[in-house]
C-alpha cells in the first residue's frame, strides 16, 4: 500500500511540475526588447512542435528561423553566415545551441519576474568564454497560429 501512494505521489507532484514548466514556457512567446535600451529585440512564437525566433538589432534582422524544440539540427543564416542551430526545453528555459563555422554559442532564454521580463544567457562554448545575461522586457504577446 505504501508503494501505491508513494508512486501515486511521485505521478502527481511530477504532472504538477510538468504543467508548472508548460505554464511559464507558454509566457516566453512574445516580443523582448533589451532592457538598457541597445535596441536588440528577440521575438519567440510557438508553432505547435517548433519555434519561430527572430532576434533584429536597430536596424536590421540579425537572425530569423523555425526550428524543432526536440534537439534536431536545423540549417539557418545567421548575418547571411550558414549556421546550425538545436532547441529544446530544459524546464521552463528554452536552450539554443547555435554553431557558425568554428564558434559555437549557447543561449538559455528564461521568464522571470511578473512574466514581463526576460533573461537571455549567452554562453560562448567554442572559443570558450565569460557568459553574460542580458535582461529584456516585453514587448507585446504573440499569439501562435493553431
């Protein structure tokens, strides 16, 4: 009997901590505009199995793609560079994986607060490097095309 309940509890606080991570990925779809006002803007759209980025600066789009959020390579330009790039959830962060020629960079993008404010952690992996966060606050919602 004791098994029983401590399976059934073990199923239930892992649905809840499931449902916890769906809830805060979902407040990342929108558009972020940096916080120190450099004029960098990331806009993330869930379409259902695969997300739309687009990360423009004050001028210019830097970068614009769909990618799946199951880890598979996608093929991508990146200021008119070939590039690849890998998506997946760890939690509620959504993680980028992005390689360009030799440098390879990770991002983990992360609501935080009140859900109107963003972290964007950028990890150089290859040259290795000093990470940094850079903070963002939303813009506007997108709402996904079901």
């Amino acid at each position: 009997m004791k098994v029983l309940v401590i399976t059934a509890s073990t199923l239930l606080l892992a649905g809840s901590a499931l449902a916890a991570d769906d809830a805060l990925r979902a407040k990342l779809t929108g558009k972020w505009h940096q916080s120190d006002g450099n004029g960098e803007t990331w806009t993330l759209k869930d379409s259902g199995g695969s997300i739309h980025l687009a990360n423009s600066g004050s001028k210019e789009t830097i970068v614009e793609f769909d990618c799946n959020t199951v880890g598979k390579e996608c093929a991508i330009k990146h200021v008119g560079r070939k590039s690849k790039v890998s998506l997946w959830f760890n939690g509620a962060k959504l993680v980028e994986l992005e390689t360009t020629g030799n440098q390879v960079v990770k991002r983990r993008f992360a609501v935080t607060g009140d859900g109107d404010t963003m972290d964007l952690e950028t990890i150089p992996i290859t040259p290795s490097g000093q990470g940094e966060t850079t903070h963002f606050k939303r813009v506007s919602s997108v709402v996904s095309k079901e």
